[in-house]
C-alpha cells in the first residue's frame, strides 16, 4: 500500500487508474476478518465511472463506520434494531468527500452503536485483528482499522466518543485521530453520547490523515456543535515543531503492560535527541475518567436511543397494543451491552439519582477539563500509552462490563474535555502494534500531526503487514 500522495502520483503517470486501485483493495477484502457489513464495490465503479472528479481524494478508496449516513446504503450501527434501514441523506463528512472525489468501499463493523471496545459486540459478529485473528482489533471502529491494516481502503473514517478510533489503531499499527469536538461535523453520524462524539481518521500515517482532514473539517450550518474556525493544512507536516515542550502525566503510565511502557518510552527518548523538551506532569483525576465517562456517556445514549421504537426506523415486531410493540422491538433489536446502558443511563437521570451521578459526573468532567487546560499552560502536548495492553483475545471480555471499559482510561479523558488527540505506532510486542498518544491544545491537530510525522521521520514504523507492505 501506498500513501494517498503517491497513489495520485501514479494516476497522474498513468501507473494505474483510480478503477484499478479501487479493485485491488476490494480483493483484499478478506470475508473471515469480517470488517466490512455492507460492501459497496458496485456501487463505488458506478459513482466512478460517473464522475471522475478531481479534488484531494482523487480516486482513492476509503472505508466508512456503519453508523456514519450514505444516502441510498443501509446504516446498521451494527445492531438489529435498524434493520432494512437506508438513509435519505448523506453525512457532512460523505459529502465533501465525494466532492474531492474520494470513492467508497463500503461501511465497516462497529460495535452495536459504538458501544465496546472490541467490535465484538456486533450484530453481524465480531471483527477480528490481521495480525492475529484470535485477538480483537480494538473497538468500537474496529472494522474500520481492519480494512486500513489489511489493505481493503487507502483510508477510513470512525467514530470516537471515548477512544473508538484511537484504541483500534493502536492494536492495529495505524494512525488514528479524534479531532477537536466541533473540528468536524456530527451532521449524518449516529448519536451516541452527542456532547463526547466525534468523527474520527484511521490512517496509515499522519499526512495521510492531515489530508483526510482538510478535505471534512470546517464548520457545518447543520451542525451547532461544528466550530467556525479556518481549516488548516493539515497535511503540509514537515515543519519540525520547534521549542515546543511535551508533558509526560505519570499517571498514565500506570496499571499498563511493562512492554507498552518500554515502547512509549522509547518514542520519547528518539524525539528527546531531536532537541524537545520532556517534562513529567500530573493529572491527578485520571483515575475518575471511567466512572465519569460512563455515567454520562451512558445518560446522553439512553436519551439519544429511544428513538429506535419499532415505529419510525428499522425493526418491528407487533405487539398486543402500542407499549408492548415498543417493548418486543427494542427487545429483538438490542443486544445486552446497549440494553445495560440505555437502562443504567435512565437510571442515573432519575430524579432519585441525578444529583448523586449525572451531576456529580458533570463536575467530575469539569475538573477533568481544567486540569488538562492547567497542564498546557506548562506544556503543548502530552504523550501517552494509547492502550494499557496489546490487543486482548477475543471473548476474554465480552461477559465483563467493567474490564471492556479499562482501555478507556487512557483516550475517554480527552472526549470528556473535548480536546485533539492522536495515536501513532511505537512498536511491536510479539506480533501485535501497540501505539503511543499525543494529546493536544484545542484545535492544535496540526501540532499533534505534525509530532507524528516528526516520530515517523526518525524511528519509521516497520510492522506493517507484510503482504500490504508490499502490495
Ligand atoms: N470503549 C468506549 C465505550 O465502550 C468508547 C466507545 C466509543 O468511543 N464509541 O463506550
């Protein structure tokens, strides 16, 4: 595989042509790695042969989470509840993609509305890592990873609202970036917990993803919550950042795997001999994000899911009078996992509860917020683990709520305070990726980017999957 500049190089020299690169990766679909729910090759030689448009994804072929509206292809957020449904409507993101020509090769597997950790918990079966198939690629954007990793999209888009697109890409050798909330537009993406959701990249590296990112950030009428700030090259990297200083919050290092410590530290001291500056810092309420992530995320999806009642979308199963249809078809749409949290974020609404969880939670993410905001007015980026481990086996966690959610700990914070943020590789152990993360500034996706590229440039990743790599 090859990096999107060079793809468009080889157009221009006539190498190959944008139906032949589209066709090479949708034969490296491989079915038993079970990224994709719905392929849209066909589709995607039409929309070609149609319109042969010019722009920054000039025929290059990207994969799309299943909870991210095409208009005319069914979204499943891979749950049964939205069953037979098809969108009317593209998303903001699908849009301006299509007008820098950019063609799909179809939406990948999720777990059930973004839910999980592992792609496990999915209507249509669990996804599994290439690099080895007994392990879990990472969740919920795990899909989208896997078509990145093994070759079947240059490119994809995800969904992050605690580390969705970030821990996958950790377990998958990739880049993977949250924007800023309000950098990209939500306009056509499911809600989930809409005041943590953003729409994500996973990429093979950082000026893959920067182009990516011109081409879907921007301000959106559609949008509230979409900033109106100008978009910037993203992608024009190789300006090393210069006296720039980057935090190291100790207590991110702890409670992870001895190897993931040694392959972040090892990141940090190839870039101290570029000249930057390392300083160790402290985020003393790290150890609330999971409980605080939880209760809100939770209380803002059990508002955002009631609309799938067997009425307006999907799924219906008749009932003996009106509650109890609602009741059957939310019953035979939703898998336990999202069945547990639309009923603990009731809960926590509740008026019996509310003061005791939803508001403490909301205090909690304030002080989450400002102590990040303290430490960058120390430092300009953090650098993390992106995971505490390697991916984990499939089926070691799926009937444990609470030990799904540990990864969460290192990428949720960054959601509940709305910040920028990027995973990277720093190495293998064995035979699994595991990735570093740059947390950044509101808005500084450039500098974080521009961390990566600084990372590839003096200790290139060589995990790629060896067929990929050479293909
Ligand atoms: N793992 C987290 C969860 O289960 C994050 C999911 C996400 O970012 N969509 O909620």
């Amino acid at each position: 595989m090859k990096t999107i500049l060079e793809y468009q190089e080889q157009f221009k020299k006539k190498e190959i042509t944008p139906l032949g690169l589209l066709e090479n990766c949708l034969e490296n679909i491989n079915p038993s790695l079970n990224a994709y729910i719905t392929v849209t090759g066909e589709f995607a030689k039409r929309e070609l042969k149609k319109n042969n448009k010019e722009g920054k994804l000039k025929g290059i072929p990207i994969a799309i989470k299943d909870n991210i509206n095409i208009k005319g292809i069914p979204t499943t957020c891979a749950s049964n509840v939205l069953k037979g449904f098809v969108p009317p409507f593209s998303a903001t993101v699908i849009e301006r993609i299509e007008k820098n020509g950019g063609i799909f090769t179809g939406k990948t597997n999720l777990d059930e509305f973004g839910m999980g950790s592992s792609t496990e918990r999915s209507f249509y079966g669990p996804t599994k890592n290439p690099f080895d198939p007994t392990k879990v690629p990472g969740g919920s954007s795990g899909g989208s990873a896997v078509a990145v990793a093994s070759g079947s999209a240059v490119i994809s888009l995800g969904s992050d609202t605690g580390g969705s697109v970030r821990q996958p890409a950790s377990y998958c050798g990739l880049v993977g970036l949250k924007p800023t909330y309000g950098r990209v537009s939500r306009y056509g993406l499911v809600a989930f917990a809409s005041s943590l959701d953003q729409i994500g990249i996973i990429g093979r590296n950082a000026e893959d993803v920067g182009i990516m990112l011109e081409v879907i950030a921007g301000y959106d009428p559609k949008d509230s919550t979409s900033y109106e700030k100008e978009v910037e090259d993203y992608s024009n990297l190789n300006e090393i950042p210069k006296d720039i200083k980057i935090g190291i919050p100790e207590e991110y290092f702890k409670q992870i795997d001895p190897e993931v410590h040694s392959s972040v530290m090892e990141i940090k001291s190839k870039i101290e001999k570029e000249g930057i500056y390392f300083k160790s810092v402290s985020l003393p309420t790290t150890g609330y994000i999971i409980p605080t992530y939880q209760v809100i995320s939770y209380a803002e999806a059990s508002s955002n899911l009631a609309r799938y009642d067997g009425v307006r979308y999907g799924l219906r199963k008749e009932g003996e009078d009106f509650h109890d249809t609602i009741r059957k078809s939310r019953d035979k749409g939703f898998l336990p996992e999202v069945k547990r949290r639309i009923l603990v974020g009731t809960f926590v609404l509740s008026s019996e509860a509310i003061a005791e969880y939803y508001e403490r939670a909301d205090l909690i993410r304030r002080l989450i917020t400002q102590e990040f905001n303290e430490v960058f007015k120390e430092v300009d980026y953090l650098l993390t683990p992106a995971t505490p481990t390697p991916a984990f086996p499939i089926g070691e966690r799926t009937d444990d709520p609470i030990r799904m959610h540990v990864p969460d700990r290192m990428t949720a914070g960054v959601n509940l305070a709305g910040l920028p943020a990027v995973v990277a590789p720093a190495g293998m152990v064995g035979k699994l990726p595991i990735g570093y993360q740059i947390i950044g500034k509101p808005f500084d996706e450039k500098g974080i980017l521009s961390v990566v590229r600084l990372v590839e440039k003096v200790a290139p990743f060589k995990g790629f999957l060896k067929e990929i790599q050479d293909g």
